[in-house]
C-alpha cells in the first residue's frame, strides 16, 4: 500500500501535468488532513489550515482519505455555488476501489467534517442543510488485490481531472465516465507504470 509521502509526491506529478487553466476548477487538500482531523490533537490546527485555502471557490475539491489502512477518495462538487442553486447539484462523490469495506461507514465522519469546515471559514450554514447534501457511492472499477488502493485514488484523481465536466450534474446519473467500466485493468496498470507506481 502506498504511504503518504508517495502518494503526495505522485499527486504533486499528476497536478503538474495539466495546464492552468484546466486545474483552475480544481483544488485539493493535504492527503493526511481528513485522517489528522479525525484525531482530536489535529482537528482544531487542520480547520484552521484548510479554512486559508478558501476551498468552496473552486467547482471540485479533491479530499483523498487514508482510514482504516485503506484510501479513498472523496470529491466535494459545486460547492462554489449556493447549496440550494437550482442550476447546479451540490453533491459529494466518495469513490472506493474495495467497495466490501463498506464507504458508507464514512458518511457520520464526512458530514461532520464538512461542517467543520463551513464554520470554520465563517461560512452560514446548517446541520440540517448539510445532511440534505447526497453522498454518492458510484460504482467505480474494483482492485484486484489488498495493497493497489492510493494507486486508484490517484488514477481516479487523474482521470477526473481529464473528463469532469464544465456543468457537473447526476440529473440522469453519473457523470457519462463515471462507471464500473470507467477503465480497463491495463489501463490502470499502465498508469502505475507511467509513475513508478507499480508494486
């Protein structure tokens, strides 16, 4: 499994290769944040870093997730916008390469999470309004084995980053990419290659 210091560095890769202009709807945060503000030790210091990266201005935010010596990737969607704009779907997407581990399990955690950062960023916001928020578990390609899961939230990252639409929106499902074929097996075996990420 991959550790945090190759993951950060193959992310920081990965970012690199699109153009400015293409990564301007993106921001992400530290692979180790969600996990640090789960210890209460960290929590109060990781609000405060995330809240200076103004995150909510951006149309998706990239939160990756390292729990239970499993990485996943969570993707904060149109929350540049009103939480109630009829234009667009405010929603969360949780990918999972081992979707036996059960992801949903995260949901107290992430809805509290998300909270958090409303406030700390001074932001009005609700528990009720955050709770209407969907947490979406789209059916994504599966891993093979115990040890490729930070190898697919970061190819997950990379083949988001390519096709995310300009005007997110689930109305009639998923995006058109975002499904249990989204990429073949030597796609993704490929990719490990390309980075150095093979086991």
């Amino acid at each position: 499994m991959l550790n945090s210091q190759q993951f950060s560095d193959c992310f920081e890769k990965i970012w690199k290769i699109f153009p400015d202009n293409q990564r301007a709807s993106f921001t992400y945060l530290d692979c180790l944040w969600f996990s640090w503000y789960m210890d209460e030790l960290f929590k109060e210091k990781v609000l405060v870093w995330i809240s200076r990266k103004h995150i909510f201005t951006k149309k998706y935010v990239f939160v990756p997730i390292l729990h239970w010596r499993h990485w996943n990737l969570l993707i904060f969607c149109n929350f540049d916008k009103p939480l109630q704009s009829k234009t667009q779907t405010t929603c969360m997407l949780l990918l999972d390469s081992m979707q036996m581990s059960g992801p949903r399990r995260l949901e107290p955690t992430i809805r509290k999470f998300l909270l958090d950062v409303y406030e700390a960023e001074k932001r009005p916001v609700t528990k009720q309004a955050i709770s209407k928020i969907p947490l979406l578990i789209p059916k994504v390609p599966q891993q093979r084995n115990g040890e490729d899961c930070g190898r697919f939230v970061l190819y997950f990252i990379s083949l988001f980053m390519e096709s995310a639409p300009k005007n997110f929106s689930t109305t009639g499902g998923y995006p058109y990419f975002m499904k249990e074929d989204w990429f073949a097996p030597q796609d993704f075996d490929c990719f490990c290659k390309r980075f150095k990420l093979c086991s």
